[in-house]
C-alpha cells in the first residue's frame, strides 16, 4: 500500500488480550483490550488501524505501571487512529489498553451477523468473523499488517446457552450475571491479525474425531448433524497427509471447522477456527454428484494447508499473497488427488471453471492482466489479488515447477523452506532459495521470469534438420507489438522417431533455439504432461500427425490441444471452422474433463449462431454417440467420473442439440427430481434440472422457487438457485432478479445468481437493463466481497449491440472493488464480440457443410 495506507514502523505488538461481548439482538459489540507493544524509538504519537469502531478509552501504560490517557484522532479514508499523550512516548515496553464498541453489521467483514431459521421456523443469528484481508481493524483495534504478528489471548462473554469457539481450546468457562458465560481460550501461536476468529451463536457441534493428537470437529446451525460426516472424513485424512508432506506437526491445538450461513467466500484459513459456506463443508452423499463431493474435499483440503503456508509461514505483505492462495490450490490437489486418485484432480484442475487454469490463462492473454506479484497499495488492490491470475495461474506455476524438479526434490524443498521461517513472515525469494537449496537448479531465475511479469508465452514448434526449432513469443489475444515479454520455460517433450518414443526435459531460455535429435521426428507433444503453462502452436504436419494419435495421449495432452486452438481460434490465426473440424474427432472421447471443455466452447459457439437448427444438428452428431453409449441410467460399480459424464454429455444433448427425446425426458422427470434431489441420479438430476429449466415456463419456475424456499440442505439450494438463471421466459427472469434485491435469496448468492441471468443469451439484454438501471442498489446491497461477480458473465455477453451498451456503461461507471477484474473482463467482451464478427459466416458456411 502507499504510504498514507501502510502503518508507520513505530510500534510493533507483541501481545493481545481481547475482551469481546456481542450483543446479537441490537447487533453490536462493546470489548477492552490491553495490547503490548515494543517501542524502538522516542515517538510522539502510536498510529494502529481501526475503522467502524467508537474509542470510548485509550491510555498508555508504561513498564513503571504509569497510565496516561491518549487523545484518539481518527483517519477514516486511511482506516487508522493515532494515539497521543501530550509526552514523547519512550522506547520500551508499553501496554495500549482499549475501550470500545462497534456494529455488527451485514456486509460479511470484519465482525458481521448471520442468520438461519431454525428445524422450528425462528429466525437465529449468529455473530462471525471475516478478516482477511484488512477487516480485524473493524473488530479491534490493531496493527492490521500480515508481517505485524502476535500472540493471541481472547475471551468472549456471551449468552451461556450460546456456543462460542475462537482459534484456540476452550480452557475456562465462568458463569456470570444476568444468564451470561466468560469464556477464555488458550493463547494462540505468533499469527497476523487476519487470522483471529471468533464465532457465536445457537449451533451444534459434532464428538471430536482424534488426528493423531489433534480434536477435529465440526461446528453447524442445528439440524444438520448428518450432515458433516464426509468433513471429518477428509479432514481426518487431509491433516494426517499434509503433516506428513510438510513433515512438520499442526502448529494449532485442535481444529474447528465452522459452517456459516452467510459467507462471502468458500472459506477461511482462521488457524483452529475455520470458517466456511455452509456447502463447501456440509454434504449429503446420497444426493450429490461428483464435482459437489470433490469442491468440499478441495475447499478443506485447502484450508488445511494454509495452517501451515499462510498461517505458520506468512508474506510480509500482500504483494505476496498469491504465494499463500496458489501454493494451498496447489496442495489442495496433491492432497485430493492422493484421498480420490479415481477422481483425477489435475486432469480437472486444467477444465473446471471458477479460479482455475483455464480461466487465468484467459485473463493472462490480455492486455489487462497484471503480474502474479505485483504492488498492493490499497485494500481494495489487496481485495483484488484474491483472483484466479494468484490462485489458477499461482498453483499451475507451482506445478510447473514440481514436475520439472522432481516430485521429491520440490517436497524437500518446501520442507526446509517452512522450518527455517516457521511463526514469521517471508517474501516470494525465500522459497525460492528452499527450492534451490534442494535442488541444483536456479529456481529464482526461473520462476522470477512467471511471477514478475504479465502474460505467459506460445511455442512455435517445427521440424528442421536433425531436430525441432522451438520458438517462443508472448501470446496475446489481441495482436500487441509491445507485448514482448519473454519467460525460461520448463518444457517436458515427448515425440516419435523411427526408434521409438522418447520424453526430453529442456529449458527454453531464449528466443529460438534448435533442439538437436539424432533421428527425424514423426510426432511431438511439447507439452507432455500437459502440465506446462504455455500454448504450443505445431507446424501444419506436426499437427496433422497428432490428429490419428488422438486416443494414445494423455487425457491432459488432449485437453491442452483442444484447448490451445480454441485459444488461436479466438486470437484469429485459426479459422473457426478448423476448430470445429478438430472438435468433431473427439465424438469417441471418454474422458469428463475433455468432454467439459467441448461443452463450454459449443456454448461459446452456440451464441454466435442462437437457434440455429444447424448447430443444433451438429452437437447432435458430436454428442450421441457417448449418449448412446452411456445412457440415462448408471450401471453397478461404476466410476463417478464416468457418472458425471453422463450428467454432462445429456445437458449438452439437450440444451445445445435440442434433442427432443432427451428434452422430453427431462421433463417428464422435472418435477419428481425438483421435489426429491434422490429421485434419479445425482448427476442425471443435474441434467434434468438444466434442460427442464432451460424449456420450462411458470409451472416449473415456480415448483424450484416452492422447493428452494422450503429446502435446508446446502448443495440442493445451490442447484435450484442455478435452474432458476436456465429459464428463458424475461418475465420469470424478472422474479429472480426481485428475489436478489428483495432479499428472498441471500446477499452471498445475489452476485453470481444475477451473473447467471446475465449468461443466458434468452435473458441477458433484459437483465443488463435492470442491472445498468440498479447498479447503486445492487452495490449497496451485496457485500463488498462479492460485487465482482456482477461483471463475471460479460464476455459471455457477444451480441454486438448489447456488448455496447456494456462497455459504454462502464466507461462512465466506476467499480473501485472490481476495478481490475472489471477490466479484464471488458477487454474479454472485446475479444469474444471480435471473434463472433469475425468468424461467424465462416461457422455457418462449416455448418452447411
């Protein structure tokens, strides 16, 4: 942050003991807090963070036991209060005593209230913390700053008949007047403030599960014991399998996993005391499909491995996030990956949407993108690095690296990395130094050359004289002169000669170099593996060599050619119709994840050509030959990849071929699936679902809204909240709009229910006219945290005329939350409006064919 923003290094906290009493009917908090602080030099004042908070006291306490009452000047644009005492302040040890209130409030920061009705129809709050990134300064007073760390010493009066839980065991509970408890837990380990929780209310906690010394629970509104099970489960397997990579012991004293009702991310890394949306950790296996199942399993296994990369090693500074985000994505799906090997994390890592590869290799093909590092000088920027060029792009670098290193010799690497930094704070170069120190390579000079600069590159890949000529150049979207960045790129090739198959692990450092090989090569995958975040562009007669050999690659290396021409299709050096000739050989495919990035790109094809009973023809003919192998019903024993396939190929049948068999199918089963999720299949509900909806009218509109409304389970709220944005009728859109803005849906759905709207081509020129014509509602409405989705959908918004409507909008509508999302995904409009213009005659000239 700019200096105005940064706390000057004056005073550095040692300790904190924390008093907090909410009060959940007035919403409101009063506490007193006694925190010690190290002073270097003789200052005149102490400047901390807080915001939203009334100092009702604030004094001084010398090491002598002398108490001088400070003077509170606030500094709101800046989130800080100065104290002083009218005296130089002198070096030493002091103690900062505190009194003070504050509101809970409804934006899902700092401390902030939930609700849910209870088995009983009463409405409960719950009073629950969200710090990260710069939100403990609206709880406590504090030195708001990752590299500001303390110890820990709370304690909560609340309602004896409520729960409270904080980062630590519980170690003393003592009535008190007036029906209220004391509740004091153990002091916790050095941390950053944005790793405090405290949570309150009327919940239930589950008999803890012992990991090798250490309680796990799971803490849940009442009702949905039966719901926790799969959580302990994974959180018993991913805690034993993570203390053991890191080989280090869990830094906390138990672990408590929280699910709130009202939650603006999936969940938080608060050591001992993490909290999440209630459908990233409660599940009923009986009624959900695969992707619900492994997103819980991810979503732990993430926060776990924050407990020890974040929270006992943490950044000195959000520039450095990303290094936190990617590197827990990344151990998410090592972990997830050895708890489900059937479950084939990486090859999903590459397909599935949210902040993952493919969505950060998007981003970085525009002249919006940033760096994965890069200077943080505002909360809003810190907000901003929350995004899936630190998480997608972070975790694919991470990867990257791993398999060029070696499995073992990167592990060692991270190992010694956490033990010589362990309770302190770090930069980017320190794992770096780990990861060379274990290794014989210079991973700094590298990595350095992906983390400090935007974008990523091609490979140019052609046959020469006794070996390939590799070429690299930054790959744009839109062709830029000026983007000329250039990357050392850990490439792992497999190819073909007369003597057989070899893999080769180079370093491409320059521009052009020529790869020397004793015989002529037949074929080549340069990205082997597919792990390698780069595009690979093959001269015609490689390409055409790889064509046969389709089914003997790798799943991955199947996806990333698919992938890489979809990508050249849109920057324009590849026409549309050779796109889909190339997609029209994988109709024998029998992988989910491929089948999920054909499926994304027909849509993105389908909105160039809307209800055109020619593309309509086509999907069929891509499609049903796997639907006529799979089928609607699943058979005994079989994998639950092959069932969500299933899931998947019948949506696209339905939604994009217009089958009628299979649309009639769908609605025949519509409103048994809506009223009772375990009717059919998980995964064939969702297909009903989506091609129900997507052909429905106010009957079936109004039997999900009967159903949401009635349903407490929280994967089935997600799946009906989504049908609701496949309708296609604007008046029935209307209603879901009203039911964001009228509260009937929550304030953390509202964003990504109104995107959805926003996505479906029938609806999207109506929506964005309540949205342009709401905007300052919606921003008032919906918490800080997730306004962003409200710009999410916009490159899927292509009809040209609409598009500019968009981009004018925004050119005079400032987004402060969102500023750079916003703009990458306006630059992406850009690009997908250019690729409709100027491919579409060719697609339907394709189609005629």
């Amino acid at each position: 942050m700019s200096s105005a923003h940064r706390l000057p290094r004056t005073a550095f906290p040692r300790r904190y003991e924390i008093t907090l009493e909410p009060d959940i009917p007035t919403s409101s908090f009063s506490g007193t807090e006694t925190v010690t602080i190290e002073i270097p030099e003789s200052v005149e004042s102490v400047t901390l963070n807080a915001i939203e908070l009334e100092i009702e006291s604030a004094h001084l306490v010398d090491a002598a036991g002398s108490r001088l009452r400070a003077a509170v000047e606030y500094d709101e644009p800046n989130e800080q209060i100065t104290l002083s005492t009218g005296r130089p302040i002198d070096p030493g040890e002091w103690q900062v005593e505190f009194s003070f209130r504050g509101t809970l409030n409804d934006q899902l920061r700092g401390f902030y209230r939930s609700t849910f009705t209870d088995e009983a129809g009463v409405e409960q709050t719950i009073a629950t913390t969200q710090f990260e990134a710069a939100d403990a300064r609206r709880a406590f007073p504090c030195w708001d700053e990752p590299d500001y760390k303390a110890v820990f010493s709370v304690t909560l009066i609340v309602p004896d008949d409520l729960e409270a839980i904080s980062n630590m065991a519980e170690v003393a509970r003592k009535p008190r007047e007036g029906g209220k408890a004391v509740v004091r837990y153990a002091d916790s380990p050095i941390m950053s403030t944005y790793l405090v929780a405290f949570v309150v209310g009327p919940l239930e906690i589950t008999d803890p599960v012992d990991v090798d010394g250490i309680p796990l629970r799971v803490v849940y509104p009442p009702g949905k014991g039966d719901l926790t099970d799969f959580a302990l489960e994974v959180g018993a397997y991913a805690l034993r399998w993570l203390s053991d990579y890191y080989d280090i012991p869990y830094p906390g004293d138990k672990v408590d996993f929280i699910a709130i009702p009202d939650f603006a991310f999936g969940a938080m890394e608060n050591l001992g005391a993490i909290t999440y949306r209630e459908n990233a950790v409660l599940i009923d296996l009986e009624t959900t499909g695969q992707y619900e199942q492994r997103r819980v399993a991810d979503v732990i296994a993430h926060e776990l491995a924050h407990m020890w990369f974040g929270d006992l090693v943490t950044m000195k500074w959000w520039d450095g996030i990303w290094l936190n985000e990617a590197f827990a994505s990344f151990m998410e799906m090592k972990t997830v990956e050895s708890y489900r090997p059937d479950w084939k994390r990486w090859l999903a890592f590459a397909v599935d949407p949210g902040a993952e590869r493919t969505d950060s290799m998007d981003i970085d093909a525009l002249a919006s993108t940033r760096a994965v590092e890069f200077e943080v000088r505002s909360p809003d920027e810190a907000n901003e690095m929350f995004d899936p060029l630190t998480y997608g792009k972070g975790a694919a670098l991470l990867r990257m690296i791993e398999q060029y290193l070696g499995v073992e010799t990167f592990r060692e690497g991270v190992g010694s990395y956490l033990r010589e930094h362990s309770y302190a704070n770090t930069e980017t170069d320190d794992l770096w130094k780990g990861l060379e120190s274990a290794s014989d390579e210079k991973v700094g000079q590298i990595m350095n050359t992906w983390i400090l600069q935007e974008g990523y590159p091609e490979v140019i890949v052609e046959r020469v004289d006794h070996g390939l000529r590799l070429t690299q150049r930054q790959f744009r979207y839109v062709e830029d002169p000026e983007a000329m960045n250039r990357w050392m790129i850990p490439m792992q090739i497999r190819l073909g000669t007369a003597d057989g198959e070899i893999t080769i692990h180079h370093l491409l450092a320059d521009e052009t170099e020529i790869l020397p090989l004793e015989n002529p090569v037949e074929w080549v995958i340069a990205n082997a593996g597919g792990h390698g975040f780069y595009r690979t562009r093959y001269e015609a007669a490689l390409l055409g060599a790889l064509r046969p050999k389709l089914a003997d690659l790798d799943p991955l290396e199947r996806f990333t050619l698919l992938d890489d021409t979809w990508a050249f299709t849109v920057e324009g050096s590849v026409q549309i119709g050779e796109f889909a000739a190339l997609a029209a050989g994988f109709s024998d495919e029998r992988e989910h994840a491929v089948w999920q990035m054909l499926s994304t790109h027909l849509l993105e094809l389908s909105r160039y050509v809307p209800n055109d009973a020619r593309f309509a023809a086509f999907v069929r003919h891509l499609v049903s030959p796997t639907v006529e192998r799979i089928g609607w019903e699943p058979q005994d024993g079989e994998a639950d990849l092959t069932r969500r396939l299933r899931g998947q190929v019948l949506t696209t049948y339905g939604r994009l071929g217009r089958d009628e068999a299979t649309i009639k199918h769908a609605q025949d089963l519509f409103h048994a699936v809506v009223a009772d999720p375990s009717a059919v299949d998980a995964e064939v509900a969702l297909a009903v679902l989506a091609i129900g909806a997507a052909n429905g009218g106010v009957e079936e509109y109004e039997a999900v809204v009967k159903a949401y409304e009635g349903n407490t389970n929280p994967q089935q709220q997600v799946r009906l909240l989504r049908s609701l944005t496949y309708f296609t009728d604007v008046d029935l859109a209307d209603r879901t709009f009203e039911m964001t803005v009228n509260g009937d849906i929550r304030s953390q759905d509202g964003g990504w229910v109104i995107s959805g709207l926003m996505a479906n081509q029938s609806t999207a020129d109506h929506i964005w006219n309540r949205v342009s014509r709401d905007w300052q509602q919606l921003i008032d409405l919906l918490p800080p945290a997730t306004q962003r989705y409200l710009v999410h959908s916009l490159p899927a918004m292509v009809e040209p005329g609409l598009a500019r409507r968009v981009q004018a909008f925004f050119g005079e509508t400032e987004f402060p939350v969102a500023a750079k999302s916003l703009s990458q995904k306006l630059e992406l409009q850009e690009a997908m409006v250019g690729l409709g213009e100027r491919e579409r005659d060719r697609l339907v000239s394709f189609l005629d064919r």
